[in-house]
C-alpha cells in the first residue's frame, strides 16, 4: 500500500497498522549506508514505534481489508458518514449505547431496530472472539484466574457462615466501662 495523497482520505486503524508495517519492513530492509542517509527524526523513529506497538495490540490485528470492505457495504444502507463508519470500524461496537456514542444525532437519525440491525452486521463482519484471543493470548488464563477466585470467594463466605455458626452459641456481654478517672 502506498499513500499517494496525505490528505486524501481517512485511514482505520488496520489501515494505519499496514502502514506503519510497510514502512518498518521498508526501513529494516535498507542497507546500513542507505539508512544513515535516510535517517529519521528521532521523535518520528519513536512516535513510530509506538504506534506500531499500540496498534499491535488491538482488535485491528485479527482485520482484513475484505472485513471492512465488507462492513462499508452493509453499513451503506444507514447512509453513515465515513468518520461514523470509520469509528465503527476502530471500536466495533457490542451494544446501542456505543453507537449512541458515535453515530451523530442517533436517537433522531435511527430507530432501535435499526440500531439492532447495525450491530448483528457488526458482529458478522468483524466477529470479536477472534481479536479478543489474538489480542490476549492469555484470556483463557485470565478466565480460569477468574474461575478461581470465584471459587475461592465461594469457599471464604462458606467458612465465615460456619465461623457464625460455631459462636452464635457463645454468649458476650456486654460489661459496663469502668470510669477510673474520677
């Protein structure tokens, strides 16, 4: 991919991320006499590198251009503007009040249905599962953490029942205070 005109159009995140890719790729592959004549600011090299390493870690790794190429054209019907469905691209959306948040003058320009319908298209052209486990190779980890604590928590509030149990027999009273400073 080669931009031809910075200000041309707008780029989602899967966009950028080959982008940036590209041009890693393209800078790595320089011989080391090319590269010190083609040197980048230092605030470039770092802005970057993490662009790239942010970009990495989100739900724009497991896209495709097909997935949004895809998504553009079902969304097309609802007459959303390119910021809109760039937005929806970047953030995939689960439920209405997250397009509530992008769509502009929503409540005015759609019905709930609709609404409905926009997020089954969503979820069909950029399923999560996919990016979730790619994006946290240890979500299953995270969720048998879970499972356990969860069990733990269990078997905590169980002990402090019998705990209650065992000295609801005990009887305290309550004794008065002694006032030794008269």
């Amino acid at each position: 991919m080669k931009v031809l005109n910075v200000q041309e159009a707008l780029l989602s995140n899967y966009e950028m991320l080959l982008v940036l890719q590209e041009e890693d790729a393209r800078h790595k592959d320089l011989k080391a006499k090319e590269r010190g004549q083609m040197r980048y600011p230092e605030n470039v090299t770092t802005l970057k590198f993490e662009a790239l390493q942010y970009l990495s870690n989100t739900s724009c790794t497991s896209q495709d251009g097909m997935q949004l190429s895809g998504l553009r054209q079902r969304l097309a019907e609802y007459e959303l503007t390119k910021a809109e469905i760039l937005q929806i691209a970047n953030l995939r959306p689960r439920v209405p009040v997250e397009l509530y948040l992008i769509i502009e003058e929503c409540g005015d320009r759609f019905q709930a249905e609709d609404l409905d319908a926009m997020l089954e298209i969503i979820a069909s052209e950029l399923p999560r599962e996919e990016e979730e486990a790619a994006v946290n190779g240890d979500a299953e980890m995270a969720e048998q953490e879970e499972e356990e604590e969860g069990e733990e928590d269990v078997e905590d509030e169980e002990m402090m029942e019998e705990d209650e149990l065992v000295h609801t027999d005990d009887r305290v009273v309550d004794e008065p205070a002694d006032d030794d400073d008269d």
